[in-house]
C-alpha cells in the first residue's frame, strides 16, 4: 500500500470519526471543564492538522517545491508584447 493510500485512508477514518452522535448527551466533564463532545473534538482537530502534515510530506507533488521557473529566452515576464512603461 502507498503512503498517499494510507493518508487517505487516514482522512476517511477522520470522516467519519467526525459524527460523533454517541457523545452528543454526555453530561462529563473532562478535566473538570471540558463537556466531552468539545474534548472529543479537540482531539479529532490535532488528528486533522496531523493529517495534513503527512499529506504535506508524503503527498506533495515536487513540482511544487524548489525554485519557480525561469522566463524563456526573449521574454522579459510582463505578460505579452505591450512595452514595459
């Protein structure tokens, strides 16, 4: 399995570990403020910024990193013939 399947995979889970009804009519608190749905999903946000993190190291096209590409020969980067003013 490729490491761009399993990131997906992994954002699939997270999908559907989202609908968290089974804590919607919880009355706890975590660590004595916290209703356990807000925990839940405090939690559930550092595994998507988590997950974007692998997708950003493993999923990157390197197309994207290193230097932008130089302008062809004769072409000056304004966009055309029009004369630079």
């Amino acid at each position: 399995m490729s490491k761009r399947t399993l990131v997906t995979a992994f954002f699939v889970l997270l999908f559907f570990l989202h609908q968290d009804s089974w804590w919607k009519n919880d009355p706890r608190l975590v660590l004595g403020v916290l209703p356990v749905s807000l925990a839940y999903h405090v939690v559930w946000t550092l595994l998507v910024a988590f997950g974007w993190l692998l997708v950003a190291r493993f999923c990157w096209p390197d197309r994207f990193d290193g230097e932008p590409p130089k302008p062809a020969p004769g072409n000056d980067g304004t966009g055309g013939d029009r004369p630079v003013r």
